[in-house]
C-alpha cells in the first residue's frame, strides 16, 4: 500500500454547510482512517481477516452508536455526523464500515428503540465501547430479498423460549458476542431476540471464498435447540416493519459511506493521472480520461448533495423509506461505476494492491447487493410513486 495522499473533494463547497461539530467529527474519522485504517487494510483483505484491533479506535471515534443518546454509552450525535463517519471509514474499506454499520444501526438501534430499559442498560453501553459486539440475523438460506418468509422459529416454553433455524451471510458472526435474531413465533409473527455466544446449541460458522469484504468476517447463526431467555425478547415492536425499521438507519449510513469510497477512487486515479505519463505527456492530458475525471466529480457532488439534504429530513424524522432506498442505490451505484472507471485509468497498476481501488471495487460488489439489492431499491421507489408493489 503506498503512503495515503488522500484530499477529500468538495467541488461544491458542501463544507460550508457543516456545523463545527460536523467538521470535527469527520475531521477526527478521517484523521484515524489515515494513521490506523489506510496502513494495514490491504495486508488484511488479502489475508481476508478482520482486523480485530481497530475495534478501539473505532468505539473512540464514535462509530458505535454515533446517535445513540450519551447516557447509553453512544456518541449522542446528530443523523449528518453520523453519515460523515461512515463516508469516512469506507474511505478506508467498506468492510470496516460494514462493521460500524451492524454494530451501530443493526445491533445497538433495536436494542434502544425496541428493548426495555434492563436491555438497554446491559447491552448498548458494552456495545458502544467495543467490549461487545454485535451481528444481526435477517437474512437466511432460502430467504434473502424476501425476509418476511423467514423460516426460523420460537415456541413458548413456559420459562424460556426455543429458538431452531440459520442465519446466512451475517456480518460479524464469527466473533460477535451478541445477535440480535428475527424469528416467528408459534402465530407466524416476527419478532427480534438478542442471542448470546456460549448459549446451548448456538454457533457461528465462518463463510469463506469471498471475493468481496474481504476484510470483514461473515457468517452464519445456527439455532439447534437454542433456550433463549425470555428478558431476551425486544417487546418494543414486531412484525416485518421492526428489522426494516433498523436497516432504514443501515442504508442511510451505507449512502454516505459509498461516497467515501468514491472519492478515495477519484481521488487516486486523479493523482495518478497527473503523474503518468505516456506520448511524453501526463495521461491527465488528454480528453478521454478528462471525461473519466469531469464525470467522476460530478456524480460525487451530485451524491453528495443527495445525503446532506437526506441528512437534514433524518434530523427532522421527515426521510422516508423509499428516499433512503433511493439514496443507497443511486450512490452505490455511482461508487462501483466510479471504481470500474478509475481502476483503468490506472491500467496494469490497477489491479495490484499498491492501490486502494481494486479493493474498494470488489467491496462494492457486496454493498450494492447487502441492505437491499440494486434492483429491489428500484422497486421500493417504483412502488412509491405508482402506488403499486412489484415484488410479488
Ligand atoms: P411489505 O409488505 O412491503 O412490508 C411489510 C411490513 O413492513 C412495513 N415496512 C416498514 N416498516 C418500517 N420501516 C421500513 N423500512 C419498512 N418497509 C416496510 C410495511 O409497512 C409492512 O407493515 P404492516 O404493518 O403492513 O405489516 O413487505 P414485503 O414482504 O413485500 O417486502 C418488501 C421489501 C422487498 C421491500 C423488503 O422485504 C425488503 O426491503 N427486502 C430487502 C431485504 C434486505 O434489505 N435485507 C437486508 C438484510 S441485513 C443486511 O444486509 C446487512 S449488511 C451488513 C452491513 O450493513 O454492512
Ligand atoms: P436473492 O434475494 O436471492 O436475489 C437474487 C437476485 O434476484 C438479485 O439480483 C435480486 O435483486 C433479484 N430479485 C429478488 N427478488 C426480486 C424481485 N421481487 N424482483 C426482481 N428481482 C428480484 N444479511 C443479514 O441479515 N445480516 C448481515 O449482516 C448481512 N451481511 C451481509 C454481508 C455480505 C458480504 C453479503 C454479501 C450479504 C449480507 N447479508 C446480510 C445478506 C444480504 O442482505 C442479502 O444477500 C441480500 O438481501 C440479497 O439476498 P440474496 O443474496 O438471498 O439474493
């Protein structure tokens, strides 16, 4: 990996319209990115392992739980200094934001929107630190875009319930300590349980072979028998709409991250055109990869532009689901395209690991398939503004 020269683009001046707080907080990410991020990330996406040690920093910079209120361990920020904190830390590697996102959206908001105060108390200040972390557990082997099929299950038992089925591609299984689990009930209700490692019947097998986040572990949750306390249960909602409601605070986050990954891509493929030459001139001369360039900034600014204002209706609890889905597929999308298109302006050099983009061009193949897929966003926007679902 070659030395972090990165400059953030702000072709538009959006820094005016951040707070000093904002600055601060993102000014902090950014700076931990650059001193702990940048130097080990690829030796640990080639080895595909998590790199267990930046657990600290990122509970320090506020990645856990960064709008979690402060007497429960969180940050107590607002909806945009969480966006900047992700679009920093997958400046670094969606895989590490992938981390912060499940911890933060999909492990410590359920627990705080939907737990009872004694949940709250024991899970999201260990959470926030990093003592704890977390994984959660939606998604399963014959049920991805459709969730609401789910085959896990708990029966009442009396003083415990018993929770039986899998969880496939779960981030943060393999080491996570808690997960917070959608299973139905005996009514075929949905409903969240927090599950701890060490309980009877419960284990984590790790997925490998990824191409993709290779820095960040996945896996699976399997229920064999599982007697789950029943002060496990989050009482405060259920049904389908209750892990929805977790990965609307998800993929707000990941909108804003992709642009980090964006940017560090436009960022080293403009470096690096200014400073290569061929025909005796930079290859930043010459109008086609001019256009690359002119291109890539402008979708940024555009996606840029797309969060802040985002930012502002999540602050005001006005952001709908489907402006969430528009914003994570528009600006996903936008950050492979943009990684695609700098990966060859690199030519051969391109595809190495001395530089970040390779990388941030396979995480992206997951991100733009997790917290919903490309096509599924498209069908939750079409669905709103016809009025007429297209899922079934
Ligand atoms: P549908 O009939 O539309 O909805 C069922 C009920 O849920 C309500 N609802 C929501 N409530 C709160 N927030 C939301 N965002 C909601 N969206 C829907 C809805 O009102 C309804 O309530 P009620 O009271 O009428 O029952 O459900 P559907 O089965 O037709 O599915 C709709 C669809 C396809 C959009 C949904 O299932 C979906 O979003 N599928 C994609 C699945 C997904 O995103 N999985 C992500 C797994 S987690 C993950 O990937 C983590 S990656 C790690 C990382 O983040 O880094
Ligand atoms: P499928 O649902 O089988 O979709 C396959 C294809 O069919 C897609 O192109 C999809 O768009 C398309 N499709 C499906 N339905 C429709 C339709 N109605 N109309 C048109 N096209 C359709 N899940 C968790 O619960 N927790 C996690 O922490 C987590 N982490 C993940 C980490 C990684 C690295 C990955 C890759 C996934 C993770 N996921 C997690 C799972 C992720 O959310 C799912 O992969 C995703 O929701 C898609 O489900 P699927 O893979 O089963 O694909």
């Amino acid at each position: 990996m070659k030395a972090d020269l990165f400059e953030a683009p702000d072709y538009y001046l959006l820094d005016d319209l951040l707070s000093e707080e904002h600055k601060l907080v993102r000014d902090a990410a950014r700076a931990w990115v650059k001193r702990d991020i940048s130097p080990i990330i690829e030796e640990y996406a080639q080895k595909a392992e998590f790199p267990t040690q930046i657990i600290k920093g990122l509970a320090e910079i506020g990645a856990f739980g960064p709008y979690i209120p402060e007497e429960y361990g969180g940050a107590g920020l607002d909806q945009i200094s969480y966006g900047l904190i992700m679009q920093e830390i997958e400046r670094g590697d969606s895989g590490v934001r992938s981390t912060a996102s499940v911890q933060s959206s999909l492990v410590m908001y359920p627990i705080f929107a939907y737990g009872t105060e004694e949940q709250r108390q024991k899970y999201l200040p260990k959470l926030a630190s990093g003592e704890w972390m977390g994984c959660f557990g939606l998604t399963e082997p014959n049920h991805g875009s459709n969730p609401g099929g789910m085959e896990t299950k708990f029966q009442d038992k009396g003083d415990h319930f018993l929770l039986n089925g899998a969880k496939l591609w779960i981030s943060n299984s393999p080491f996570a300590d808690v997960a917070v689990v959608w299973a139905k009930n005996e009514e075929g209700r949905i409903h969240g349980l927090i599950v701890e490692r060490g309980m009877e019947g419960f284990t984590t097998p790790e997925t490998h072979n990824k191409w993709s986040l290779r820095a960040s572990a996945t896996g699976e949750l399997i229920f064999d028998n599982v007697k789950v306390p029943k002060e496990n249960l989050l009482p405060g909602k259920n049904g389908l709409g209750a892990p929805l409601g977790c990965l609307d605070s998800a993929r707000y986050g990941i909108a804003w991250g992709a642009i980090g990954a964006a940017m560090d891509c436009y960022d080293t493929a403009l470096r690096y055109a200014l400073e290569r030459e061929q025909f005796g001139k930079p290859i930043a001369g010459f109008q086609l990869q001019q256009k690359k360039l002119a291109e890539m900034i402008t979708e940024i600014t555009k996606a840029q532009l797309l969060a802040f204002r985002l930012g502002q209706l999540k602050n005001e609890g006005r952001a709908s689901t489907a402006q969430i889905s528009m914003a994570k597929r528009n600006n996903v999308d936008m950050a492979i395209k943009i990684a695609r298109e700098a990966r060859q302006m690199l030519g051969g050099m391109g595809i190495t690991g001395d530089y970040s983009i390779m990388r941030h061009m396979m995480n992206l193949e997951s991100v733009i398939t997790y917290e919903g897929t490309h096509d599924i966003h498209l069908l939750i926007t079409g669905a709103d503004i016809t009025g007429i679902p297209a899922f079934k």
